[in-house]
C-alpha cells in the first residue's frame, strides 16, 4: 500500500488514515478515511478509494462536506431525470466550469465551486434551483 502525505488544509496537521468508523456511524468494513490528525477538534476528513486507499479529494470541514454532497445530489438529477447519462454530466460540468478531467470532481471542489454546480444544474434540470 502506497503511502503518502497530506495535510489538513485547514489546520496544517498531517491527516491521518483511519477506518471510517471514526467519523461516521455507519460504516462498511474496510472503509477508510483520511482525518486530520486533531479531530475532532479540527473537524476535517475526506473519504479513501477502497482498493487504491488515495483520499477521493480534500479534507473538508463540515460546511464544505455539506456543499459537496448538494452538488453531488445537483449533479445526480441530471442522470437521475433522464437529461443525460452520469457520464455525459461530468464531462457537460467540465465543459462548463472549464476544467480539465482531471480536477473536474466535486471531492477537490471549494464551496465556491460546488455553488456553481448547483446553479448550473439547477439551470439545466430547469428547476431554477440556486445555492443558498
Ligand atoms: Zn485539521
């Protein structure tokens, strides 16, 4: 298993991989996180592949957290209406917020741009919903 080094971009502590039942109450065996090393003080922690054990982005706070998952749940109802396949959503948000493949997931996304998921989806899906 690979091994590497990351910090929590809030506190600068180093984040630590932990099982996931350390931060959530329902777990899978074999789920892991990464946490900040002063949880819960510091209340960072971003979830790890399974198989590779690489965080899936950064540690994110709880607000943060939050704004993912709405833009996660943004995003789904395009597949989710039939609008597009999941795969044609990510590539359509790439388009959209100019960003290579690469970085165009919403585990690296600050608060900023997971708004921007949300307005944008909303936009699309013809909801008209916007980020609080
Ligand atoms: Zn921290």
């Amino acid at each position: 298993m690979k091994r590497i080094n990351i910090k929590c971009p809030y506190c600068g502590s180093r984040a630590l991989l932990r099982p996931a039942s350390v931060v959530y109450e329902r777990t899978l065996p074999g789920e892991e996180v990464y946490v900040c090393a002063r949880f819960p003080v510091c209340n960072a922690y971003v979830s790890a592949h399974r198989d590779s054990h690489l965080p899936m982005g950064t540690l994110a706070d709880q607000p943060l957290r939050q704004k993912r998952r709405q833009a996660h749940i943004a995003l789904s109802q395009l597949w989710e209406r039939g609008l597009m396949t999941r795969k044609e959503a990510y590539r359509w948000l790439q388009v959209q917020l100019s960003l290579p493949e690469s970085e165009a997931h919403i585990g690296h996304f600050s608060a900023y741009r997971c708004d921007q998921v949300i307005d944008l989806c909303g936009r699309f899906a013809g909801t008209g919903r916007r980020a609080a």
